[in-house]
C-alpha cells in the first residue's frame, strides 16, 4: 500500500534555473515568445458534445506527454510556468479547460462525474498515446477518479494538493454536507453562499494559496487582462458535488482498481483542502505515495523558488524525467 515521506526525502536535480522572483514579469514575456511557435489549440467534444477548449505546448522531440488539469476558477495561462519547465525537461503539455471554466461567472457542474467523463473523451480523442497526469486540486479530484474509473488511461499521476474534499471551516464535514444538500432547494445553478467569493482585483497575497508574492501576482495580473479569467464563486449543486466526491474517491474498492503509481504531494499550510482525505488517499492506492511540504500553501507550483525547486524535483523524479533529460534546446 501507499508510503508516506516527507519533503526532500526523495527530490530530483533540476537541470535547469527557476525564474528569478525578482524579475518574474520578464521571465514570462520571454518563456511566452518562446513558446508560442510550439502552442496549439482547439476545442474537444465532451461527453454530452459541448465543445470545450484546450491548448498545447509541444516539445520537438517529446520524450512524454502530460496532461495537466487545472484546479477550481483556474486557467491554463495560470501555468504557463510550468509548461516551460515541463518543456525544457522534454515534455509536451496538454492543458484542455474543464467545463464551467473559462467563461467568467460562477463555477457550475451537473455532476463531478461529468468531468471525469469529459477527460476520458479527451484523452481518446486529442491526446496522441498514454499520458503522464498532472491534477492540481479539484484537477487532482478528476485525476484520482479518472485513474479509478479507466485504470489503463495514464502511465503515472502526480496530484498536487488535491481536492478530494473541501476545507469545511469549523463545521463538521456531515454538517456542510447536509447544509449543501438543502441549498439545491434554491436552485441548483444559484450562487451558493458557502462559495460565496467575488473576483477582487485588490485581493491580498496573504489570504492566497501561493508562498511566492511574485506568483501571486503574475496570476492576478492574468485574471486582470481576461474577463472570462475572472471565474469566482460557485453554484449550489458545484458546492455539493465537490463535498459528495469525498466518498466516491476515497472508496476502498475503487483505490484498488488504481494500478499505476500515483505521488500526492501535499501542503502543510493549505486552508483550501481537507489533508486527512490525501493522507487516506495516498495509503489506500496501491501504488500510492504521499509527499509532504510542510511549509507550504496550496498551489505548490506558486511556492517561492526553494519550495518550488523541491516539489518541481520529486514530480520530475516520480516521471522518470531526472535521467537524460533537459536535452530538449530551448528556442
């Protein structure tokens, strides 16, 4: 079953430098001038035929493909970091929008299941062979259920921070779960009030999910620039499916249909995730591995540059990236 370790228990050598936090802005012009030649892009048919959209950032000689799913009110640009890492280390990148996203607005979902169902028709219909997944928060959800659902469909899995059940405040789990259930006699697609937040151009560093202020910032600045970035909030029936997840995904009869090694790297200091379901996760799955950073927040991917150099370095490790690789040129 699963093991559990702690952060630098088992870290790769980065073959390239992070971006320096100082001058984030002009790192990103220059990772986005060199990446636009790669990028490609289109819509894919979801499970009922709504069009959705995807992007691409391929390698030239790709030595893997990795989906990456987004978390809650995300985007792809939201990564564009990443990508250039994930390229450099030859990797290309599949980022496809998960439904209710990418329109502004509030986050909306007839069932959670409609994105696990949705990501199987995009990985037989866009992406090329078995992929490695990537899924950060409510994307790690999906990665979890999609693994347990179509064990064969990836080769390895890292969820960061994933959203396998809300944080809950001082309520008890059973308590918001019951106080959901009710809030779809509202009306299913109303704003609920316990995801009742706004898109707030002034929000404070502070109360985000990232440890590097410069991160922090480039995301906010993204949201700024595109209205349909500027997804906040979410409906009744969002807010209830997201809570029901928690014992679908931890099921033992559905782990141990996972065959495939799965890393859930999880952040000490996050107050968006619930970490008991990770830790439950990771021990149930077969091939299960929980990382621990303790100090850090919610979006791993946005810690300052230490904590980003040991988590980008277990998740290269854990994709069998760290040997031969950083041979793709960068243009």
């Amino acid at each position: 079953m699963g093991r559990r370790e702690k952060e630098g228990a088992a870290m790769g050598e980065l073959p390239f430098a992070l971006a320096p936090e100082a001058a984030l802005g002009a790192w990103l012009r220059e990772a986005e001038r060199e990446m636009e030649p790669h990028r490609t892009a289109g819509t894919y048919r979801g499970f009922d035929s709504t069009e959705l959209p995807w992007q691409a950032v391929h390698a030239d000689r790709p030595r893997a493909h990795v989906v990456l799913l987004h978390g809650f009110t995300e985007f792809p640009e939201k990564y564009r970091e990443l990508c250039r890492y994930l390229r450099q280390a030859g990797c290309t990148v599949w980022l496809p929008v998960l439904r209710g996203h990418g329109q502004g607005g509030i986050v909306h979902v007839d069932r959670f299941e409609d994105y696990v169902r949705d990501m199987a028709c995009f990985l037989r219909d866009i992406v090329p062979e078995r992929p490695l997944l990537f899924g950060h928060s409510m994307g790690g959800g999906v990665a979890a259920r999609l693994l347990q659902e179509l064990p064969d469909c990836a080769a390895r899995a890292v969820l960061c921070s994933p959203m396998l059940c809300p944080q809950t405040g001082r309520a008890p789990y059973w308590l918001a779960l019951g106080c959901a259930r009710v809030l779809l006699r509202r009306g299913e697609r109303e704003k609920s009030p316990l995801f009742s937040g706004a898109y707030d151009p002034n929000a404070e560093f502070s109360c985000s999910g990232c440890t590097s202020r410069a991160r922090f910032r480039a995301a906010m600045d993204c949201r700024a620039e595109c209205p349909a970035y500027q997804t906040m909030g979410a409906s009744n029936r969002w807010v209830y499916e997201s809570l029901a997840l928690r014992s679908r995904v931890l099921s033992p009869r559905a782990c141990r249909r996972v065959q495939v090694p799965v890393l859930v790297c999880s952040a000490g200091r996050d107050t968006q995730v619930s970490l008991r379901e990770q830790r439950l996760l990771a021990a149930r799955l077969p091939q299960g591995r929980l990382l621990e950073f303790p100090d850090e927040k919610h979006e791993l991917y946005n810690a300052g540059n230490a904590g980003l150099a040991a988590f980008l370095g277990a998740v290269l490790e854990f994709f069998g990236l760290t040997a031969g690789y950083g041979k793709e040129e960068t243009k």
